[in-house]
C-alpha cells in the first residue's frame, strides 16, 4: 500500500503535468519541495502504472503526456484526499468537542489556544460554535496542540 506522502506527490504531478505538459523535472521538484531525484522516481512509477506516457519534444526536452488511466488516477487519489481530509476533520471536531465540554464542566466559559495552522482553526471554530470565547487570557484553561492532537492543560 502507497503513503500517503506518495499519493499526494502523485496527484501534485499529475496535476502540474495536466497543467503543463512541457513541465521539466527540475521545476517540478520545485513546485512540489522536493529532490529531482524524487520526481524521476516518482515520474517512473506514473510510467510503469500507465498513468503517463513520455515523447521527446526536443533533442534533450521530455514531455509528459497523461493517460486516460492517469486520469482515472488522478479522480481517485483526489477524491481519496479528501475524504481523508474530512475524517481528520470530523475527528478533530470531536476531540475538540469533548475537550470543551470537559472547560464547560469545570465551570469555564473560554479557552485559549495554543498552536497554530489548520487544527488551530478547527479548534476556534468548533469553540465559537460550542459558545467557548477564544482568549489570550493566561488564566484561562488551554487547548494545546500537537499535530493532531488537542490536549487540554490548566483545568483546576
């Protein structure tokens, strides 16, 4: 079974080959932050699985050509993504809610939160919805973030 890291690098090229079909490696190990040597290999599995087809544009220019089993690839890794995506939110949603109802119990009405990126907006927004202000107030209890984990800390 791929990583995920993989399948992501896999859909970013596919896309990017989508898009520009005259792209080189170098460009997008760029795009992606990656080696060039990762591409290659990356760009080599496309090939073996029949996703993308190379021609010869130049003497020394390669263009990368998808399939219409690149294509199929692509939806798929595509609609894997989010529905991975939306799990990883409605988990964190829930450990989020379960946290506020553990500062509610304990008789407070806001939190602060301690970390930052896409779990920290899931994390003010579910707050808000639940009725728990955000605050930088230090005396508040803190949802502290690590990765996808949201700890609670500062609950007397």
């Amino acid at each position: 079974m791929e990583s995920t890291n993989d399948e992501l690098r896999e859909l970013s090229l596919l896309e990017q080959i989508e898009s520009d079909p005259n792209v080189n490696q170098s460009a997008l190990a760029t795009q992606l932050g990656v080696a060039v040597g990762t591409v290659n290999w990356h760009l080599k599995r496309l090939i073996a699985k029949g996703a993308v087809k190379v021609s010869r544009a130049e003497r020394k220019k390669l263009r990368y050509i998808i399939t219409p089993e690149g294509l199929a690839l692509r939806a798929r890794l595509a609609v894997d993504y989010v529905e991975r995506s939306l799990t990883l939110y409605r988990r964190t949603r829930q450990r989020v809610k379960e946290r506020v109802a553990e500062v509610r119990r304990a008789g407070y009405d806001r939190v602060r939160i301690i970390g930052e990126g896409d779990v920290a907006d899931i994390c003010k927004l579910t707050c808000l919805e639940q009725g728990v202000a955000v605050v930088k107030d230090k005396d508040a209890p803190a949802l502290v973030l690590d990765g996808y984990k949201v700890k609670l800390e500062g609950l007397e």
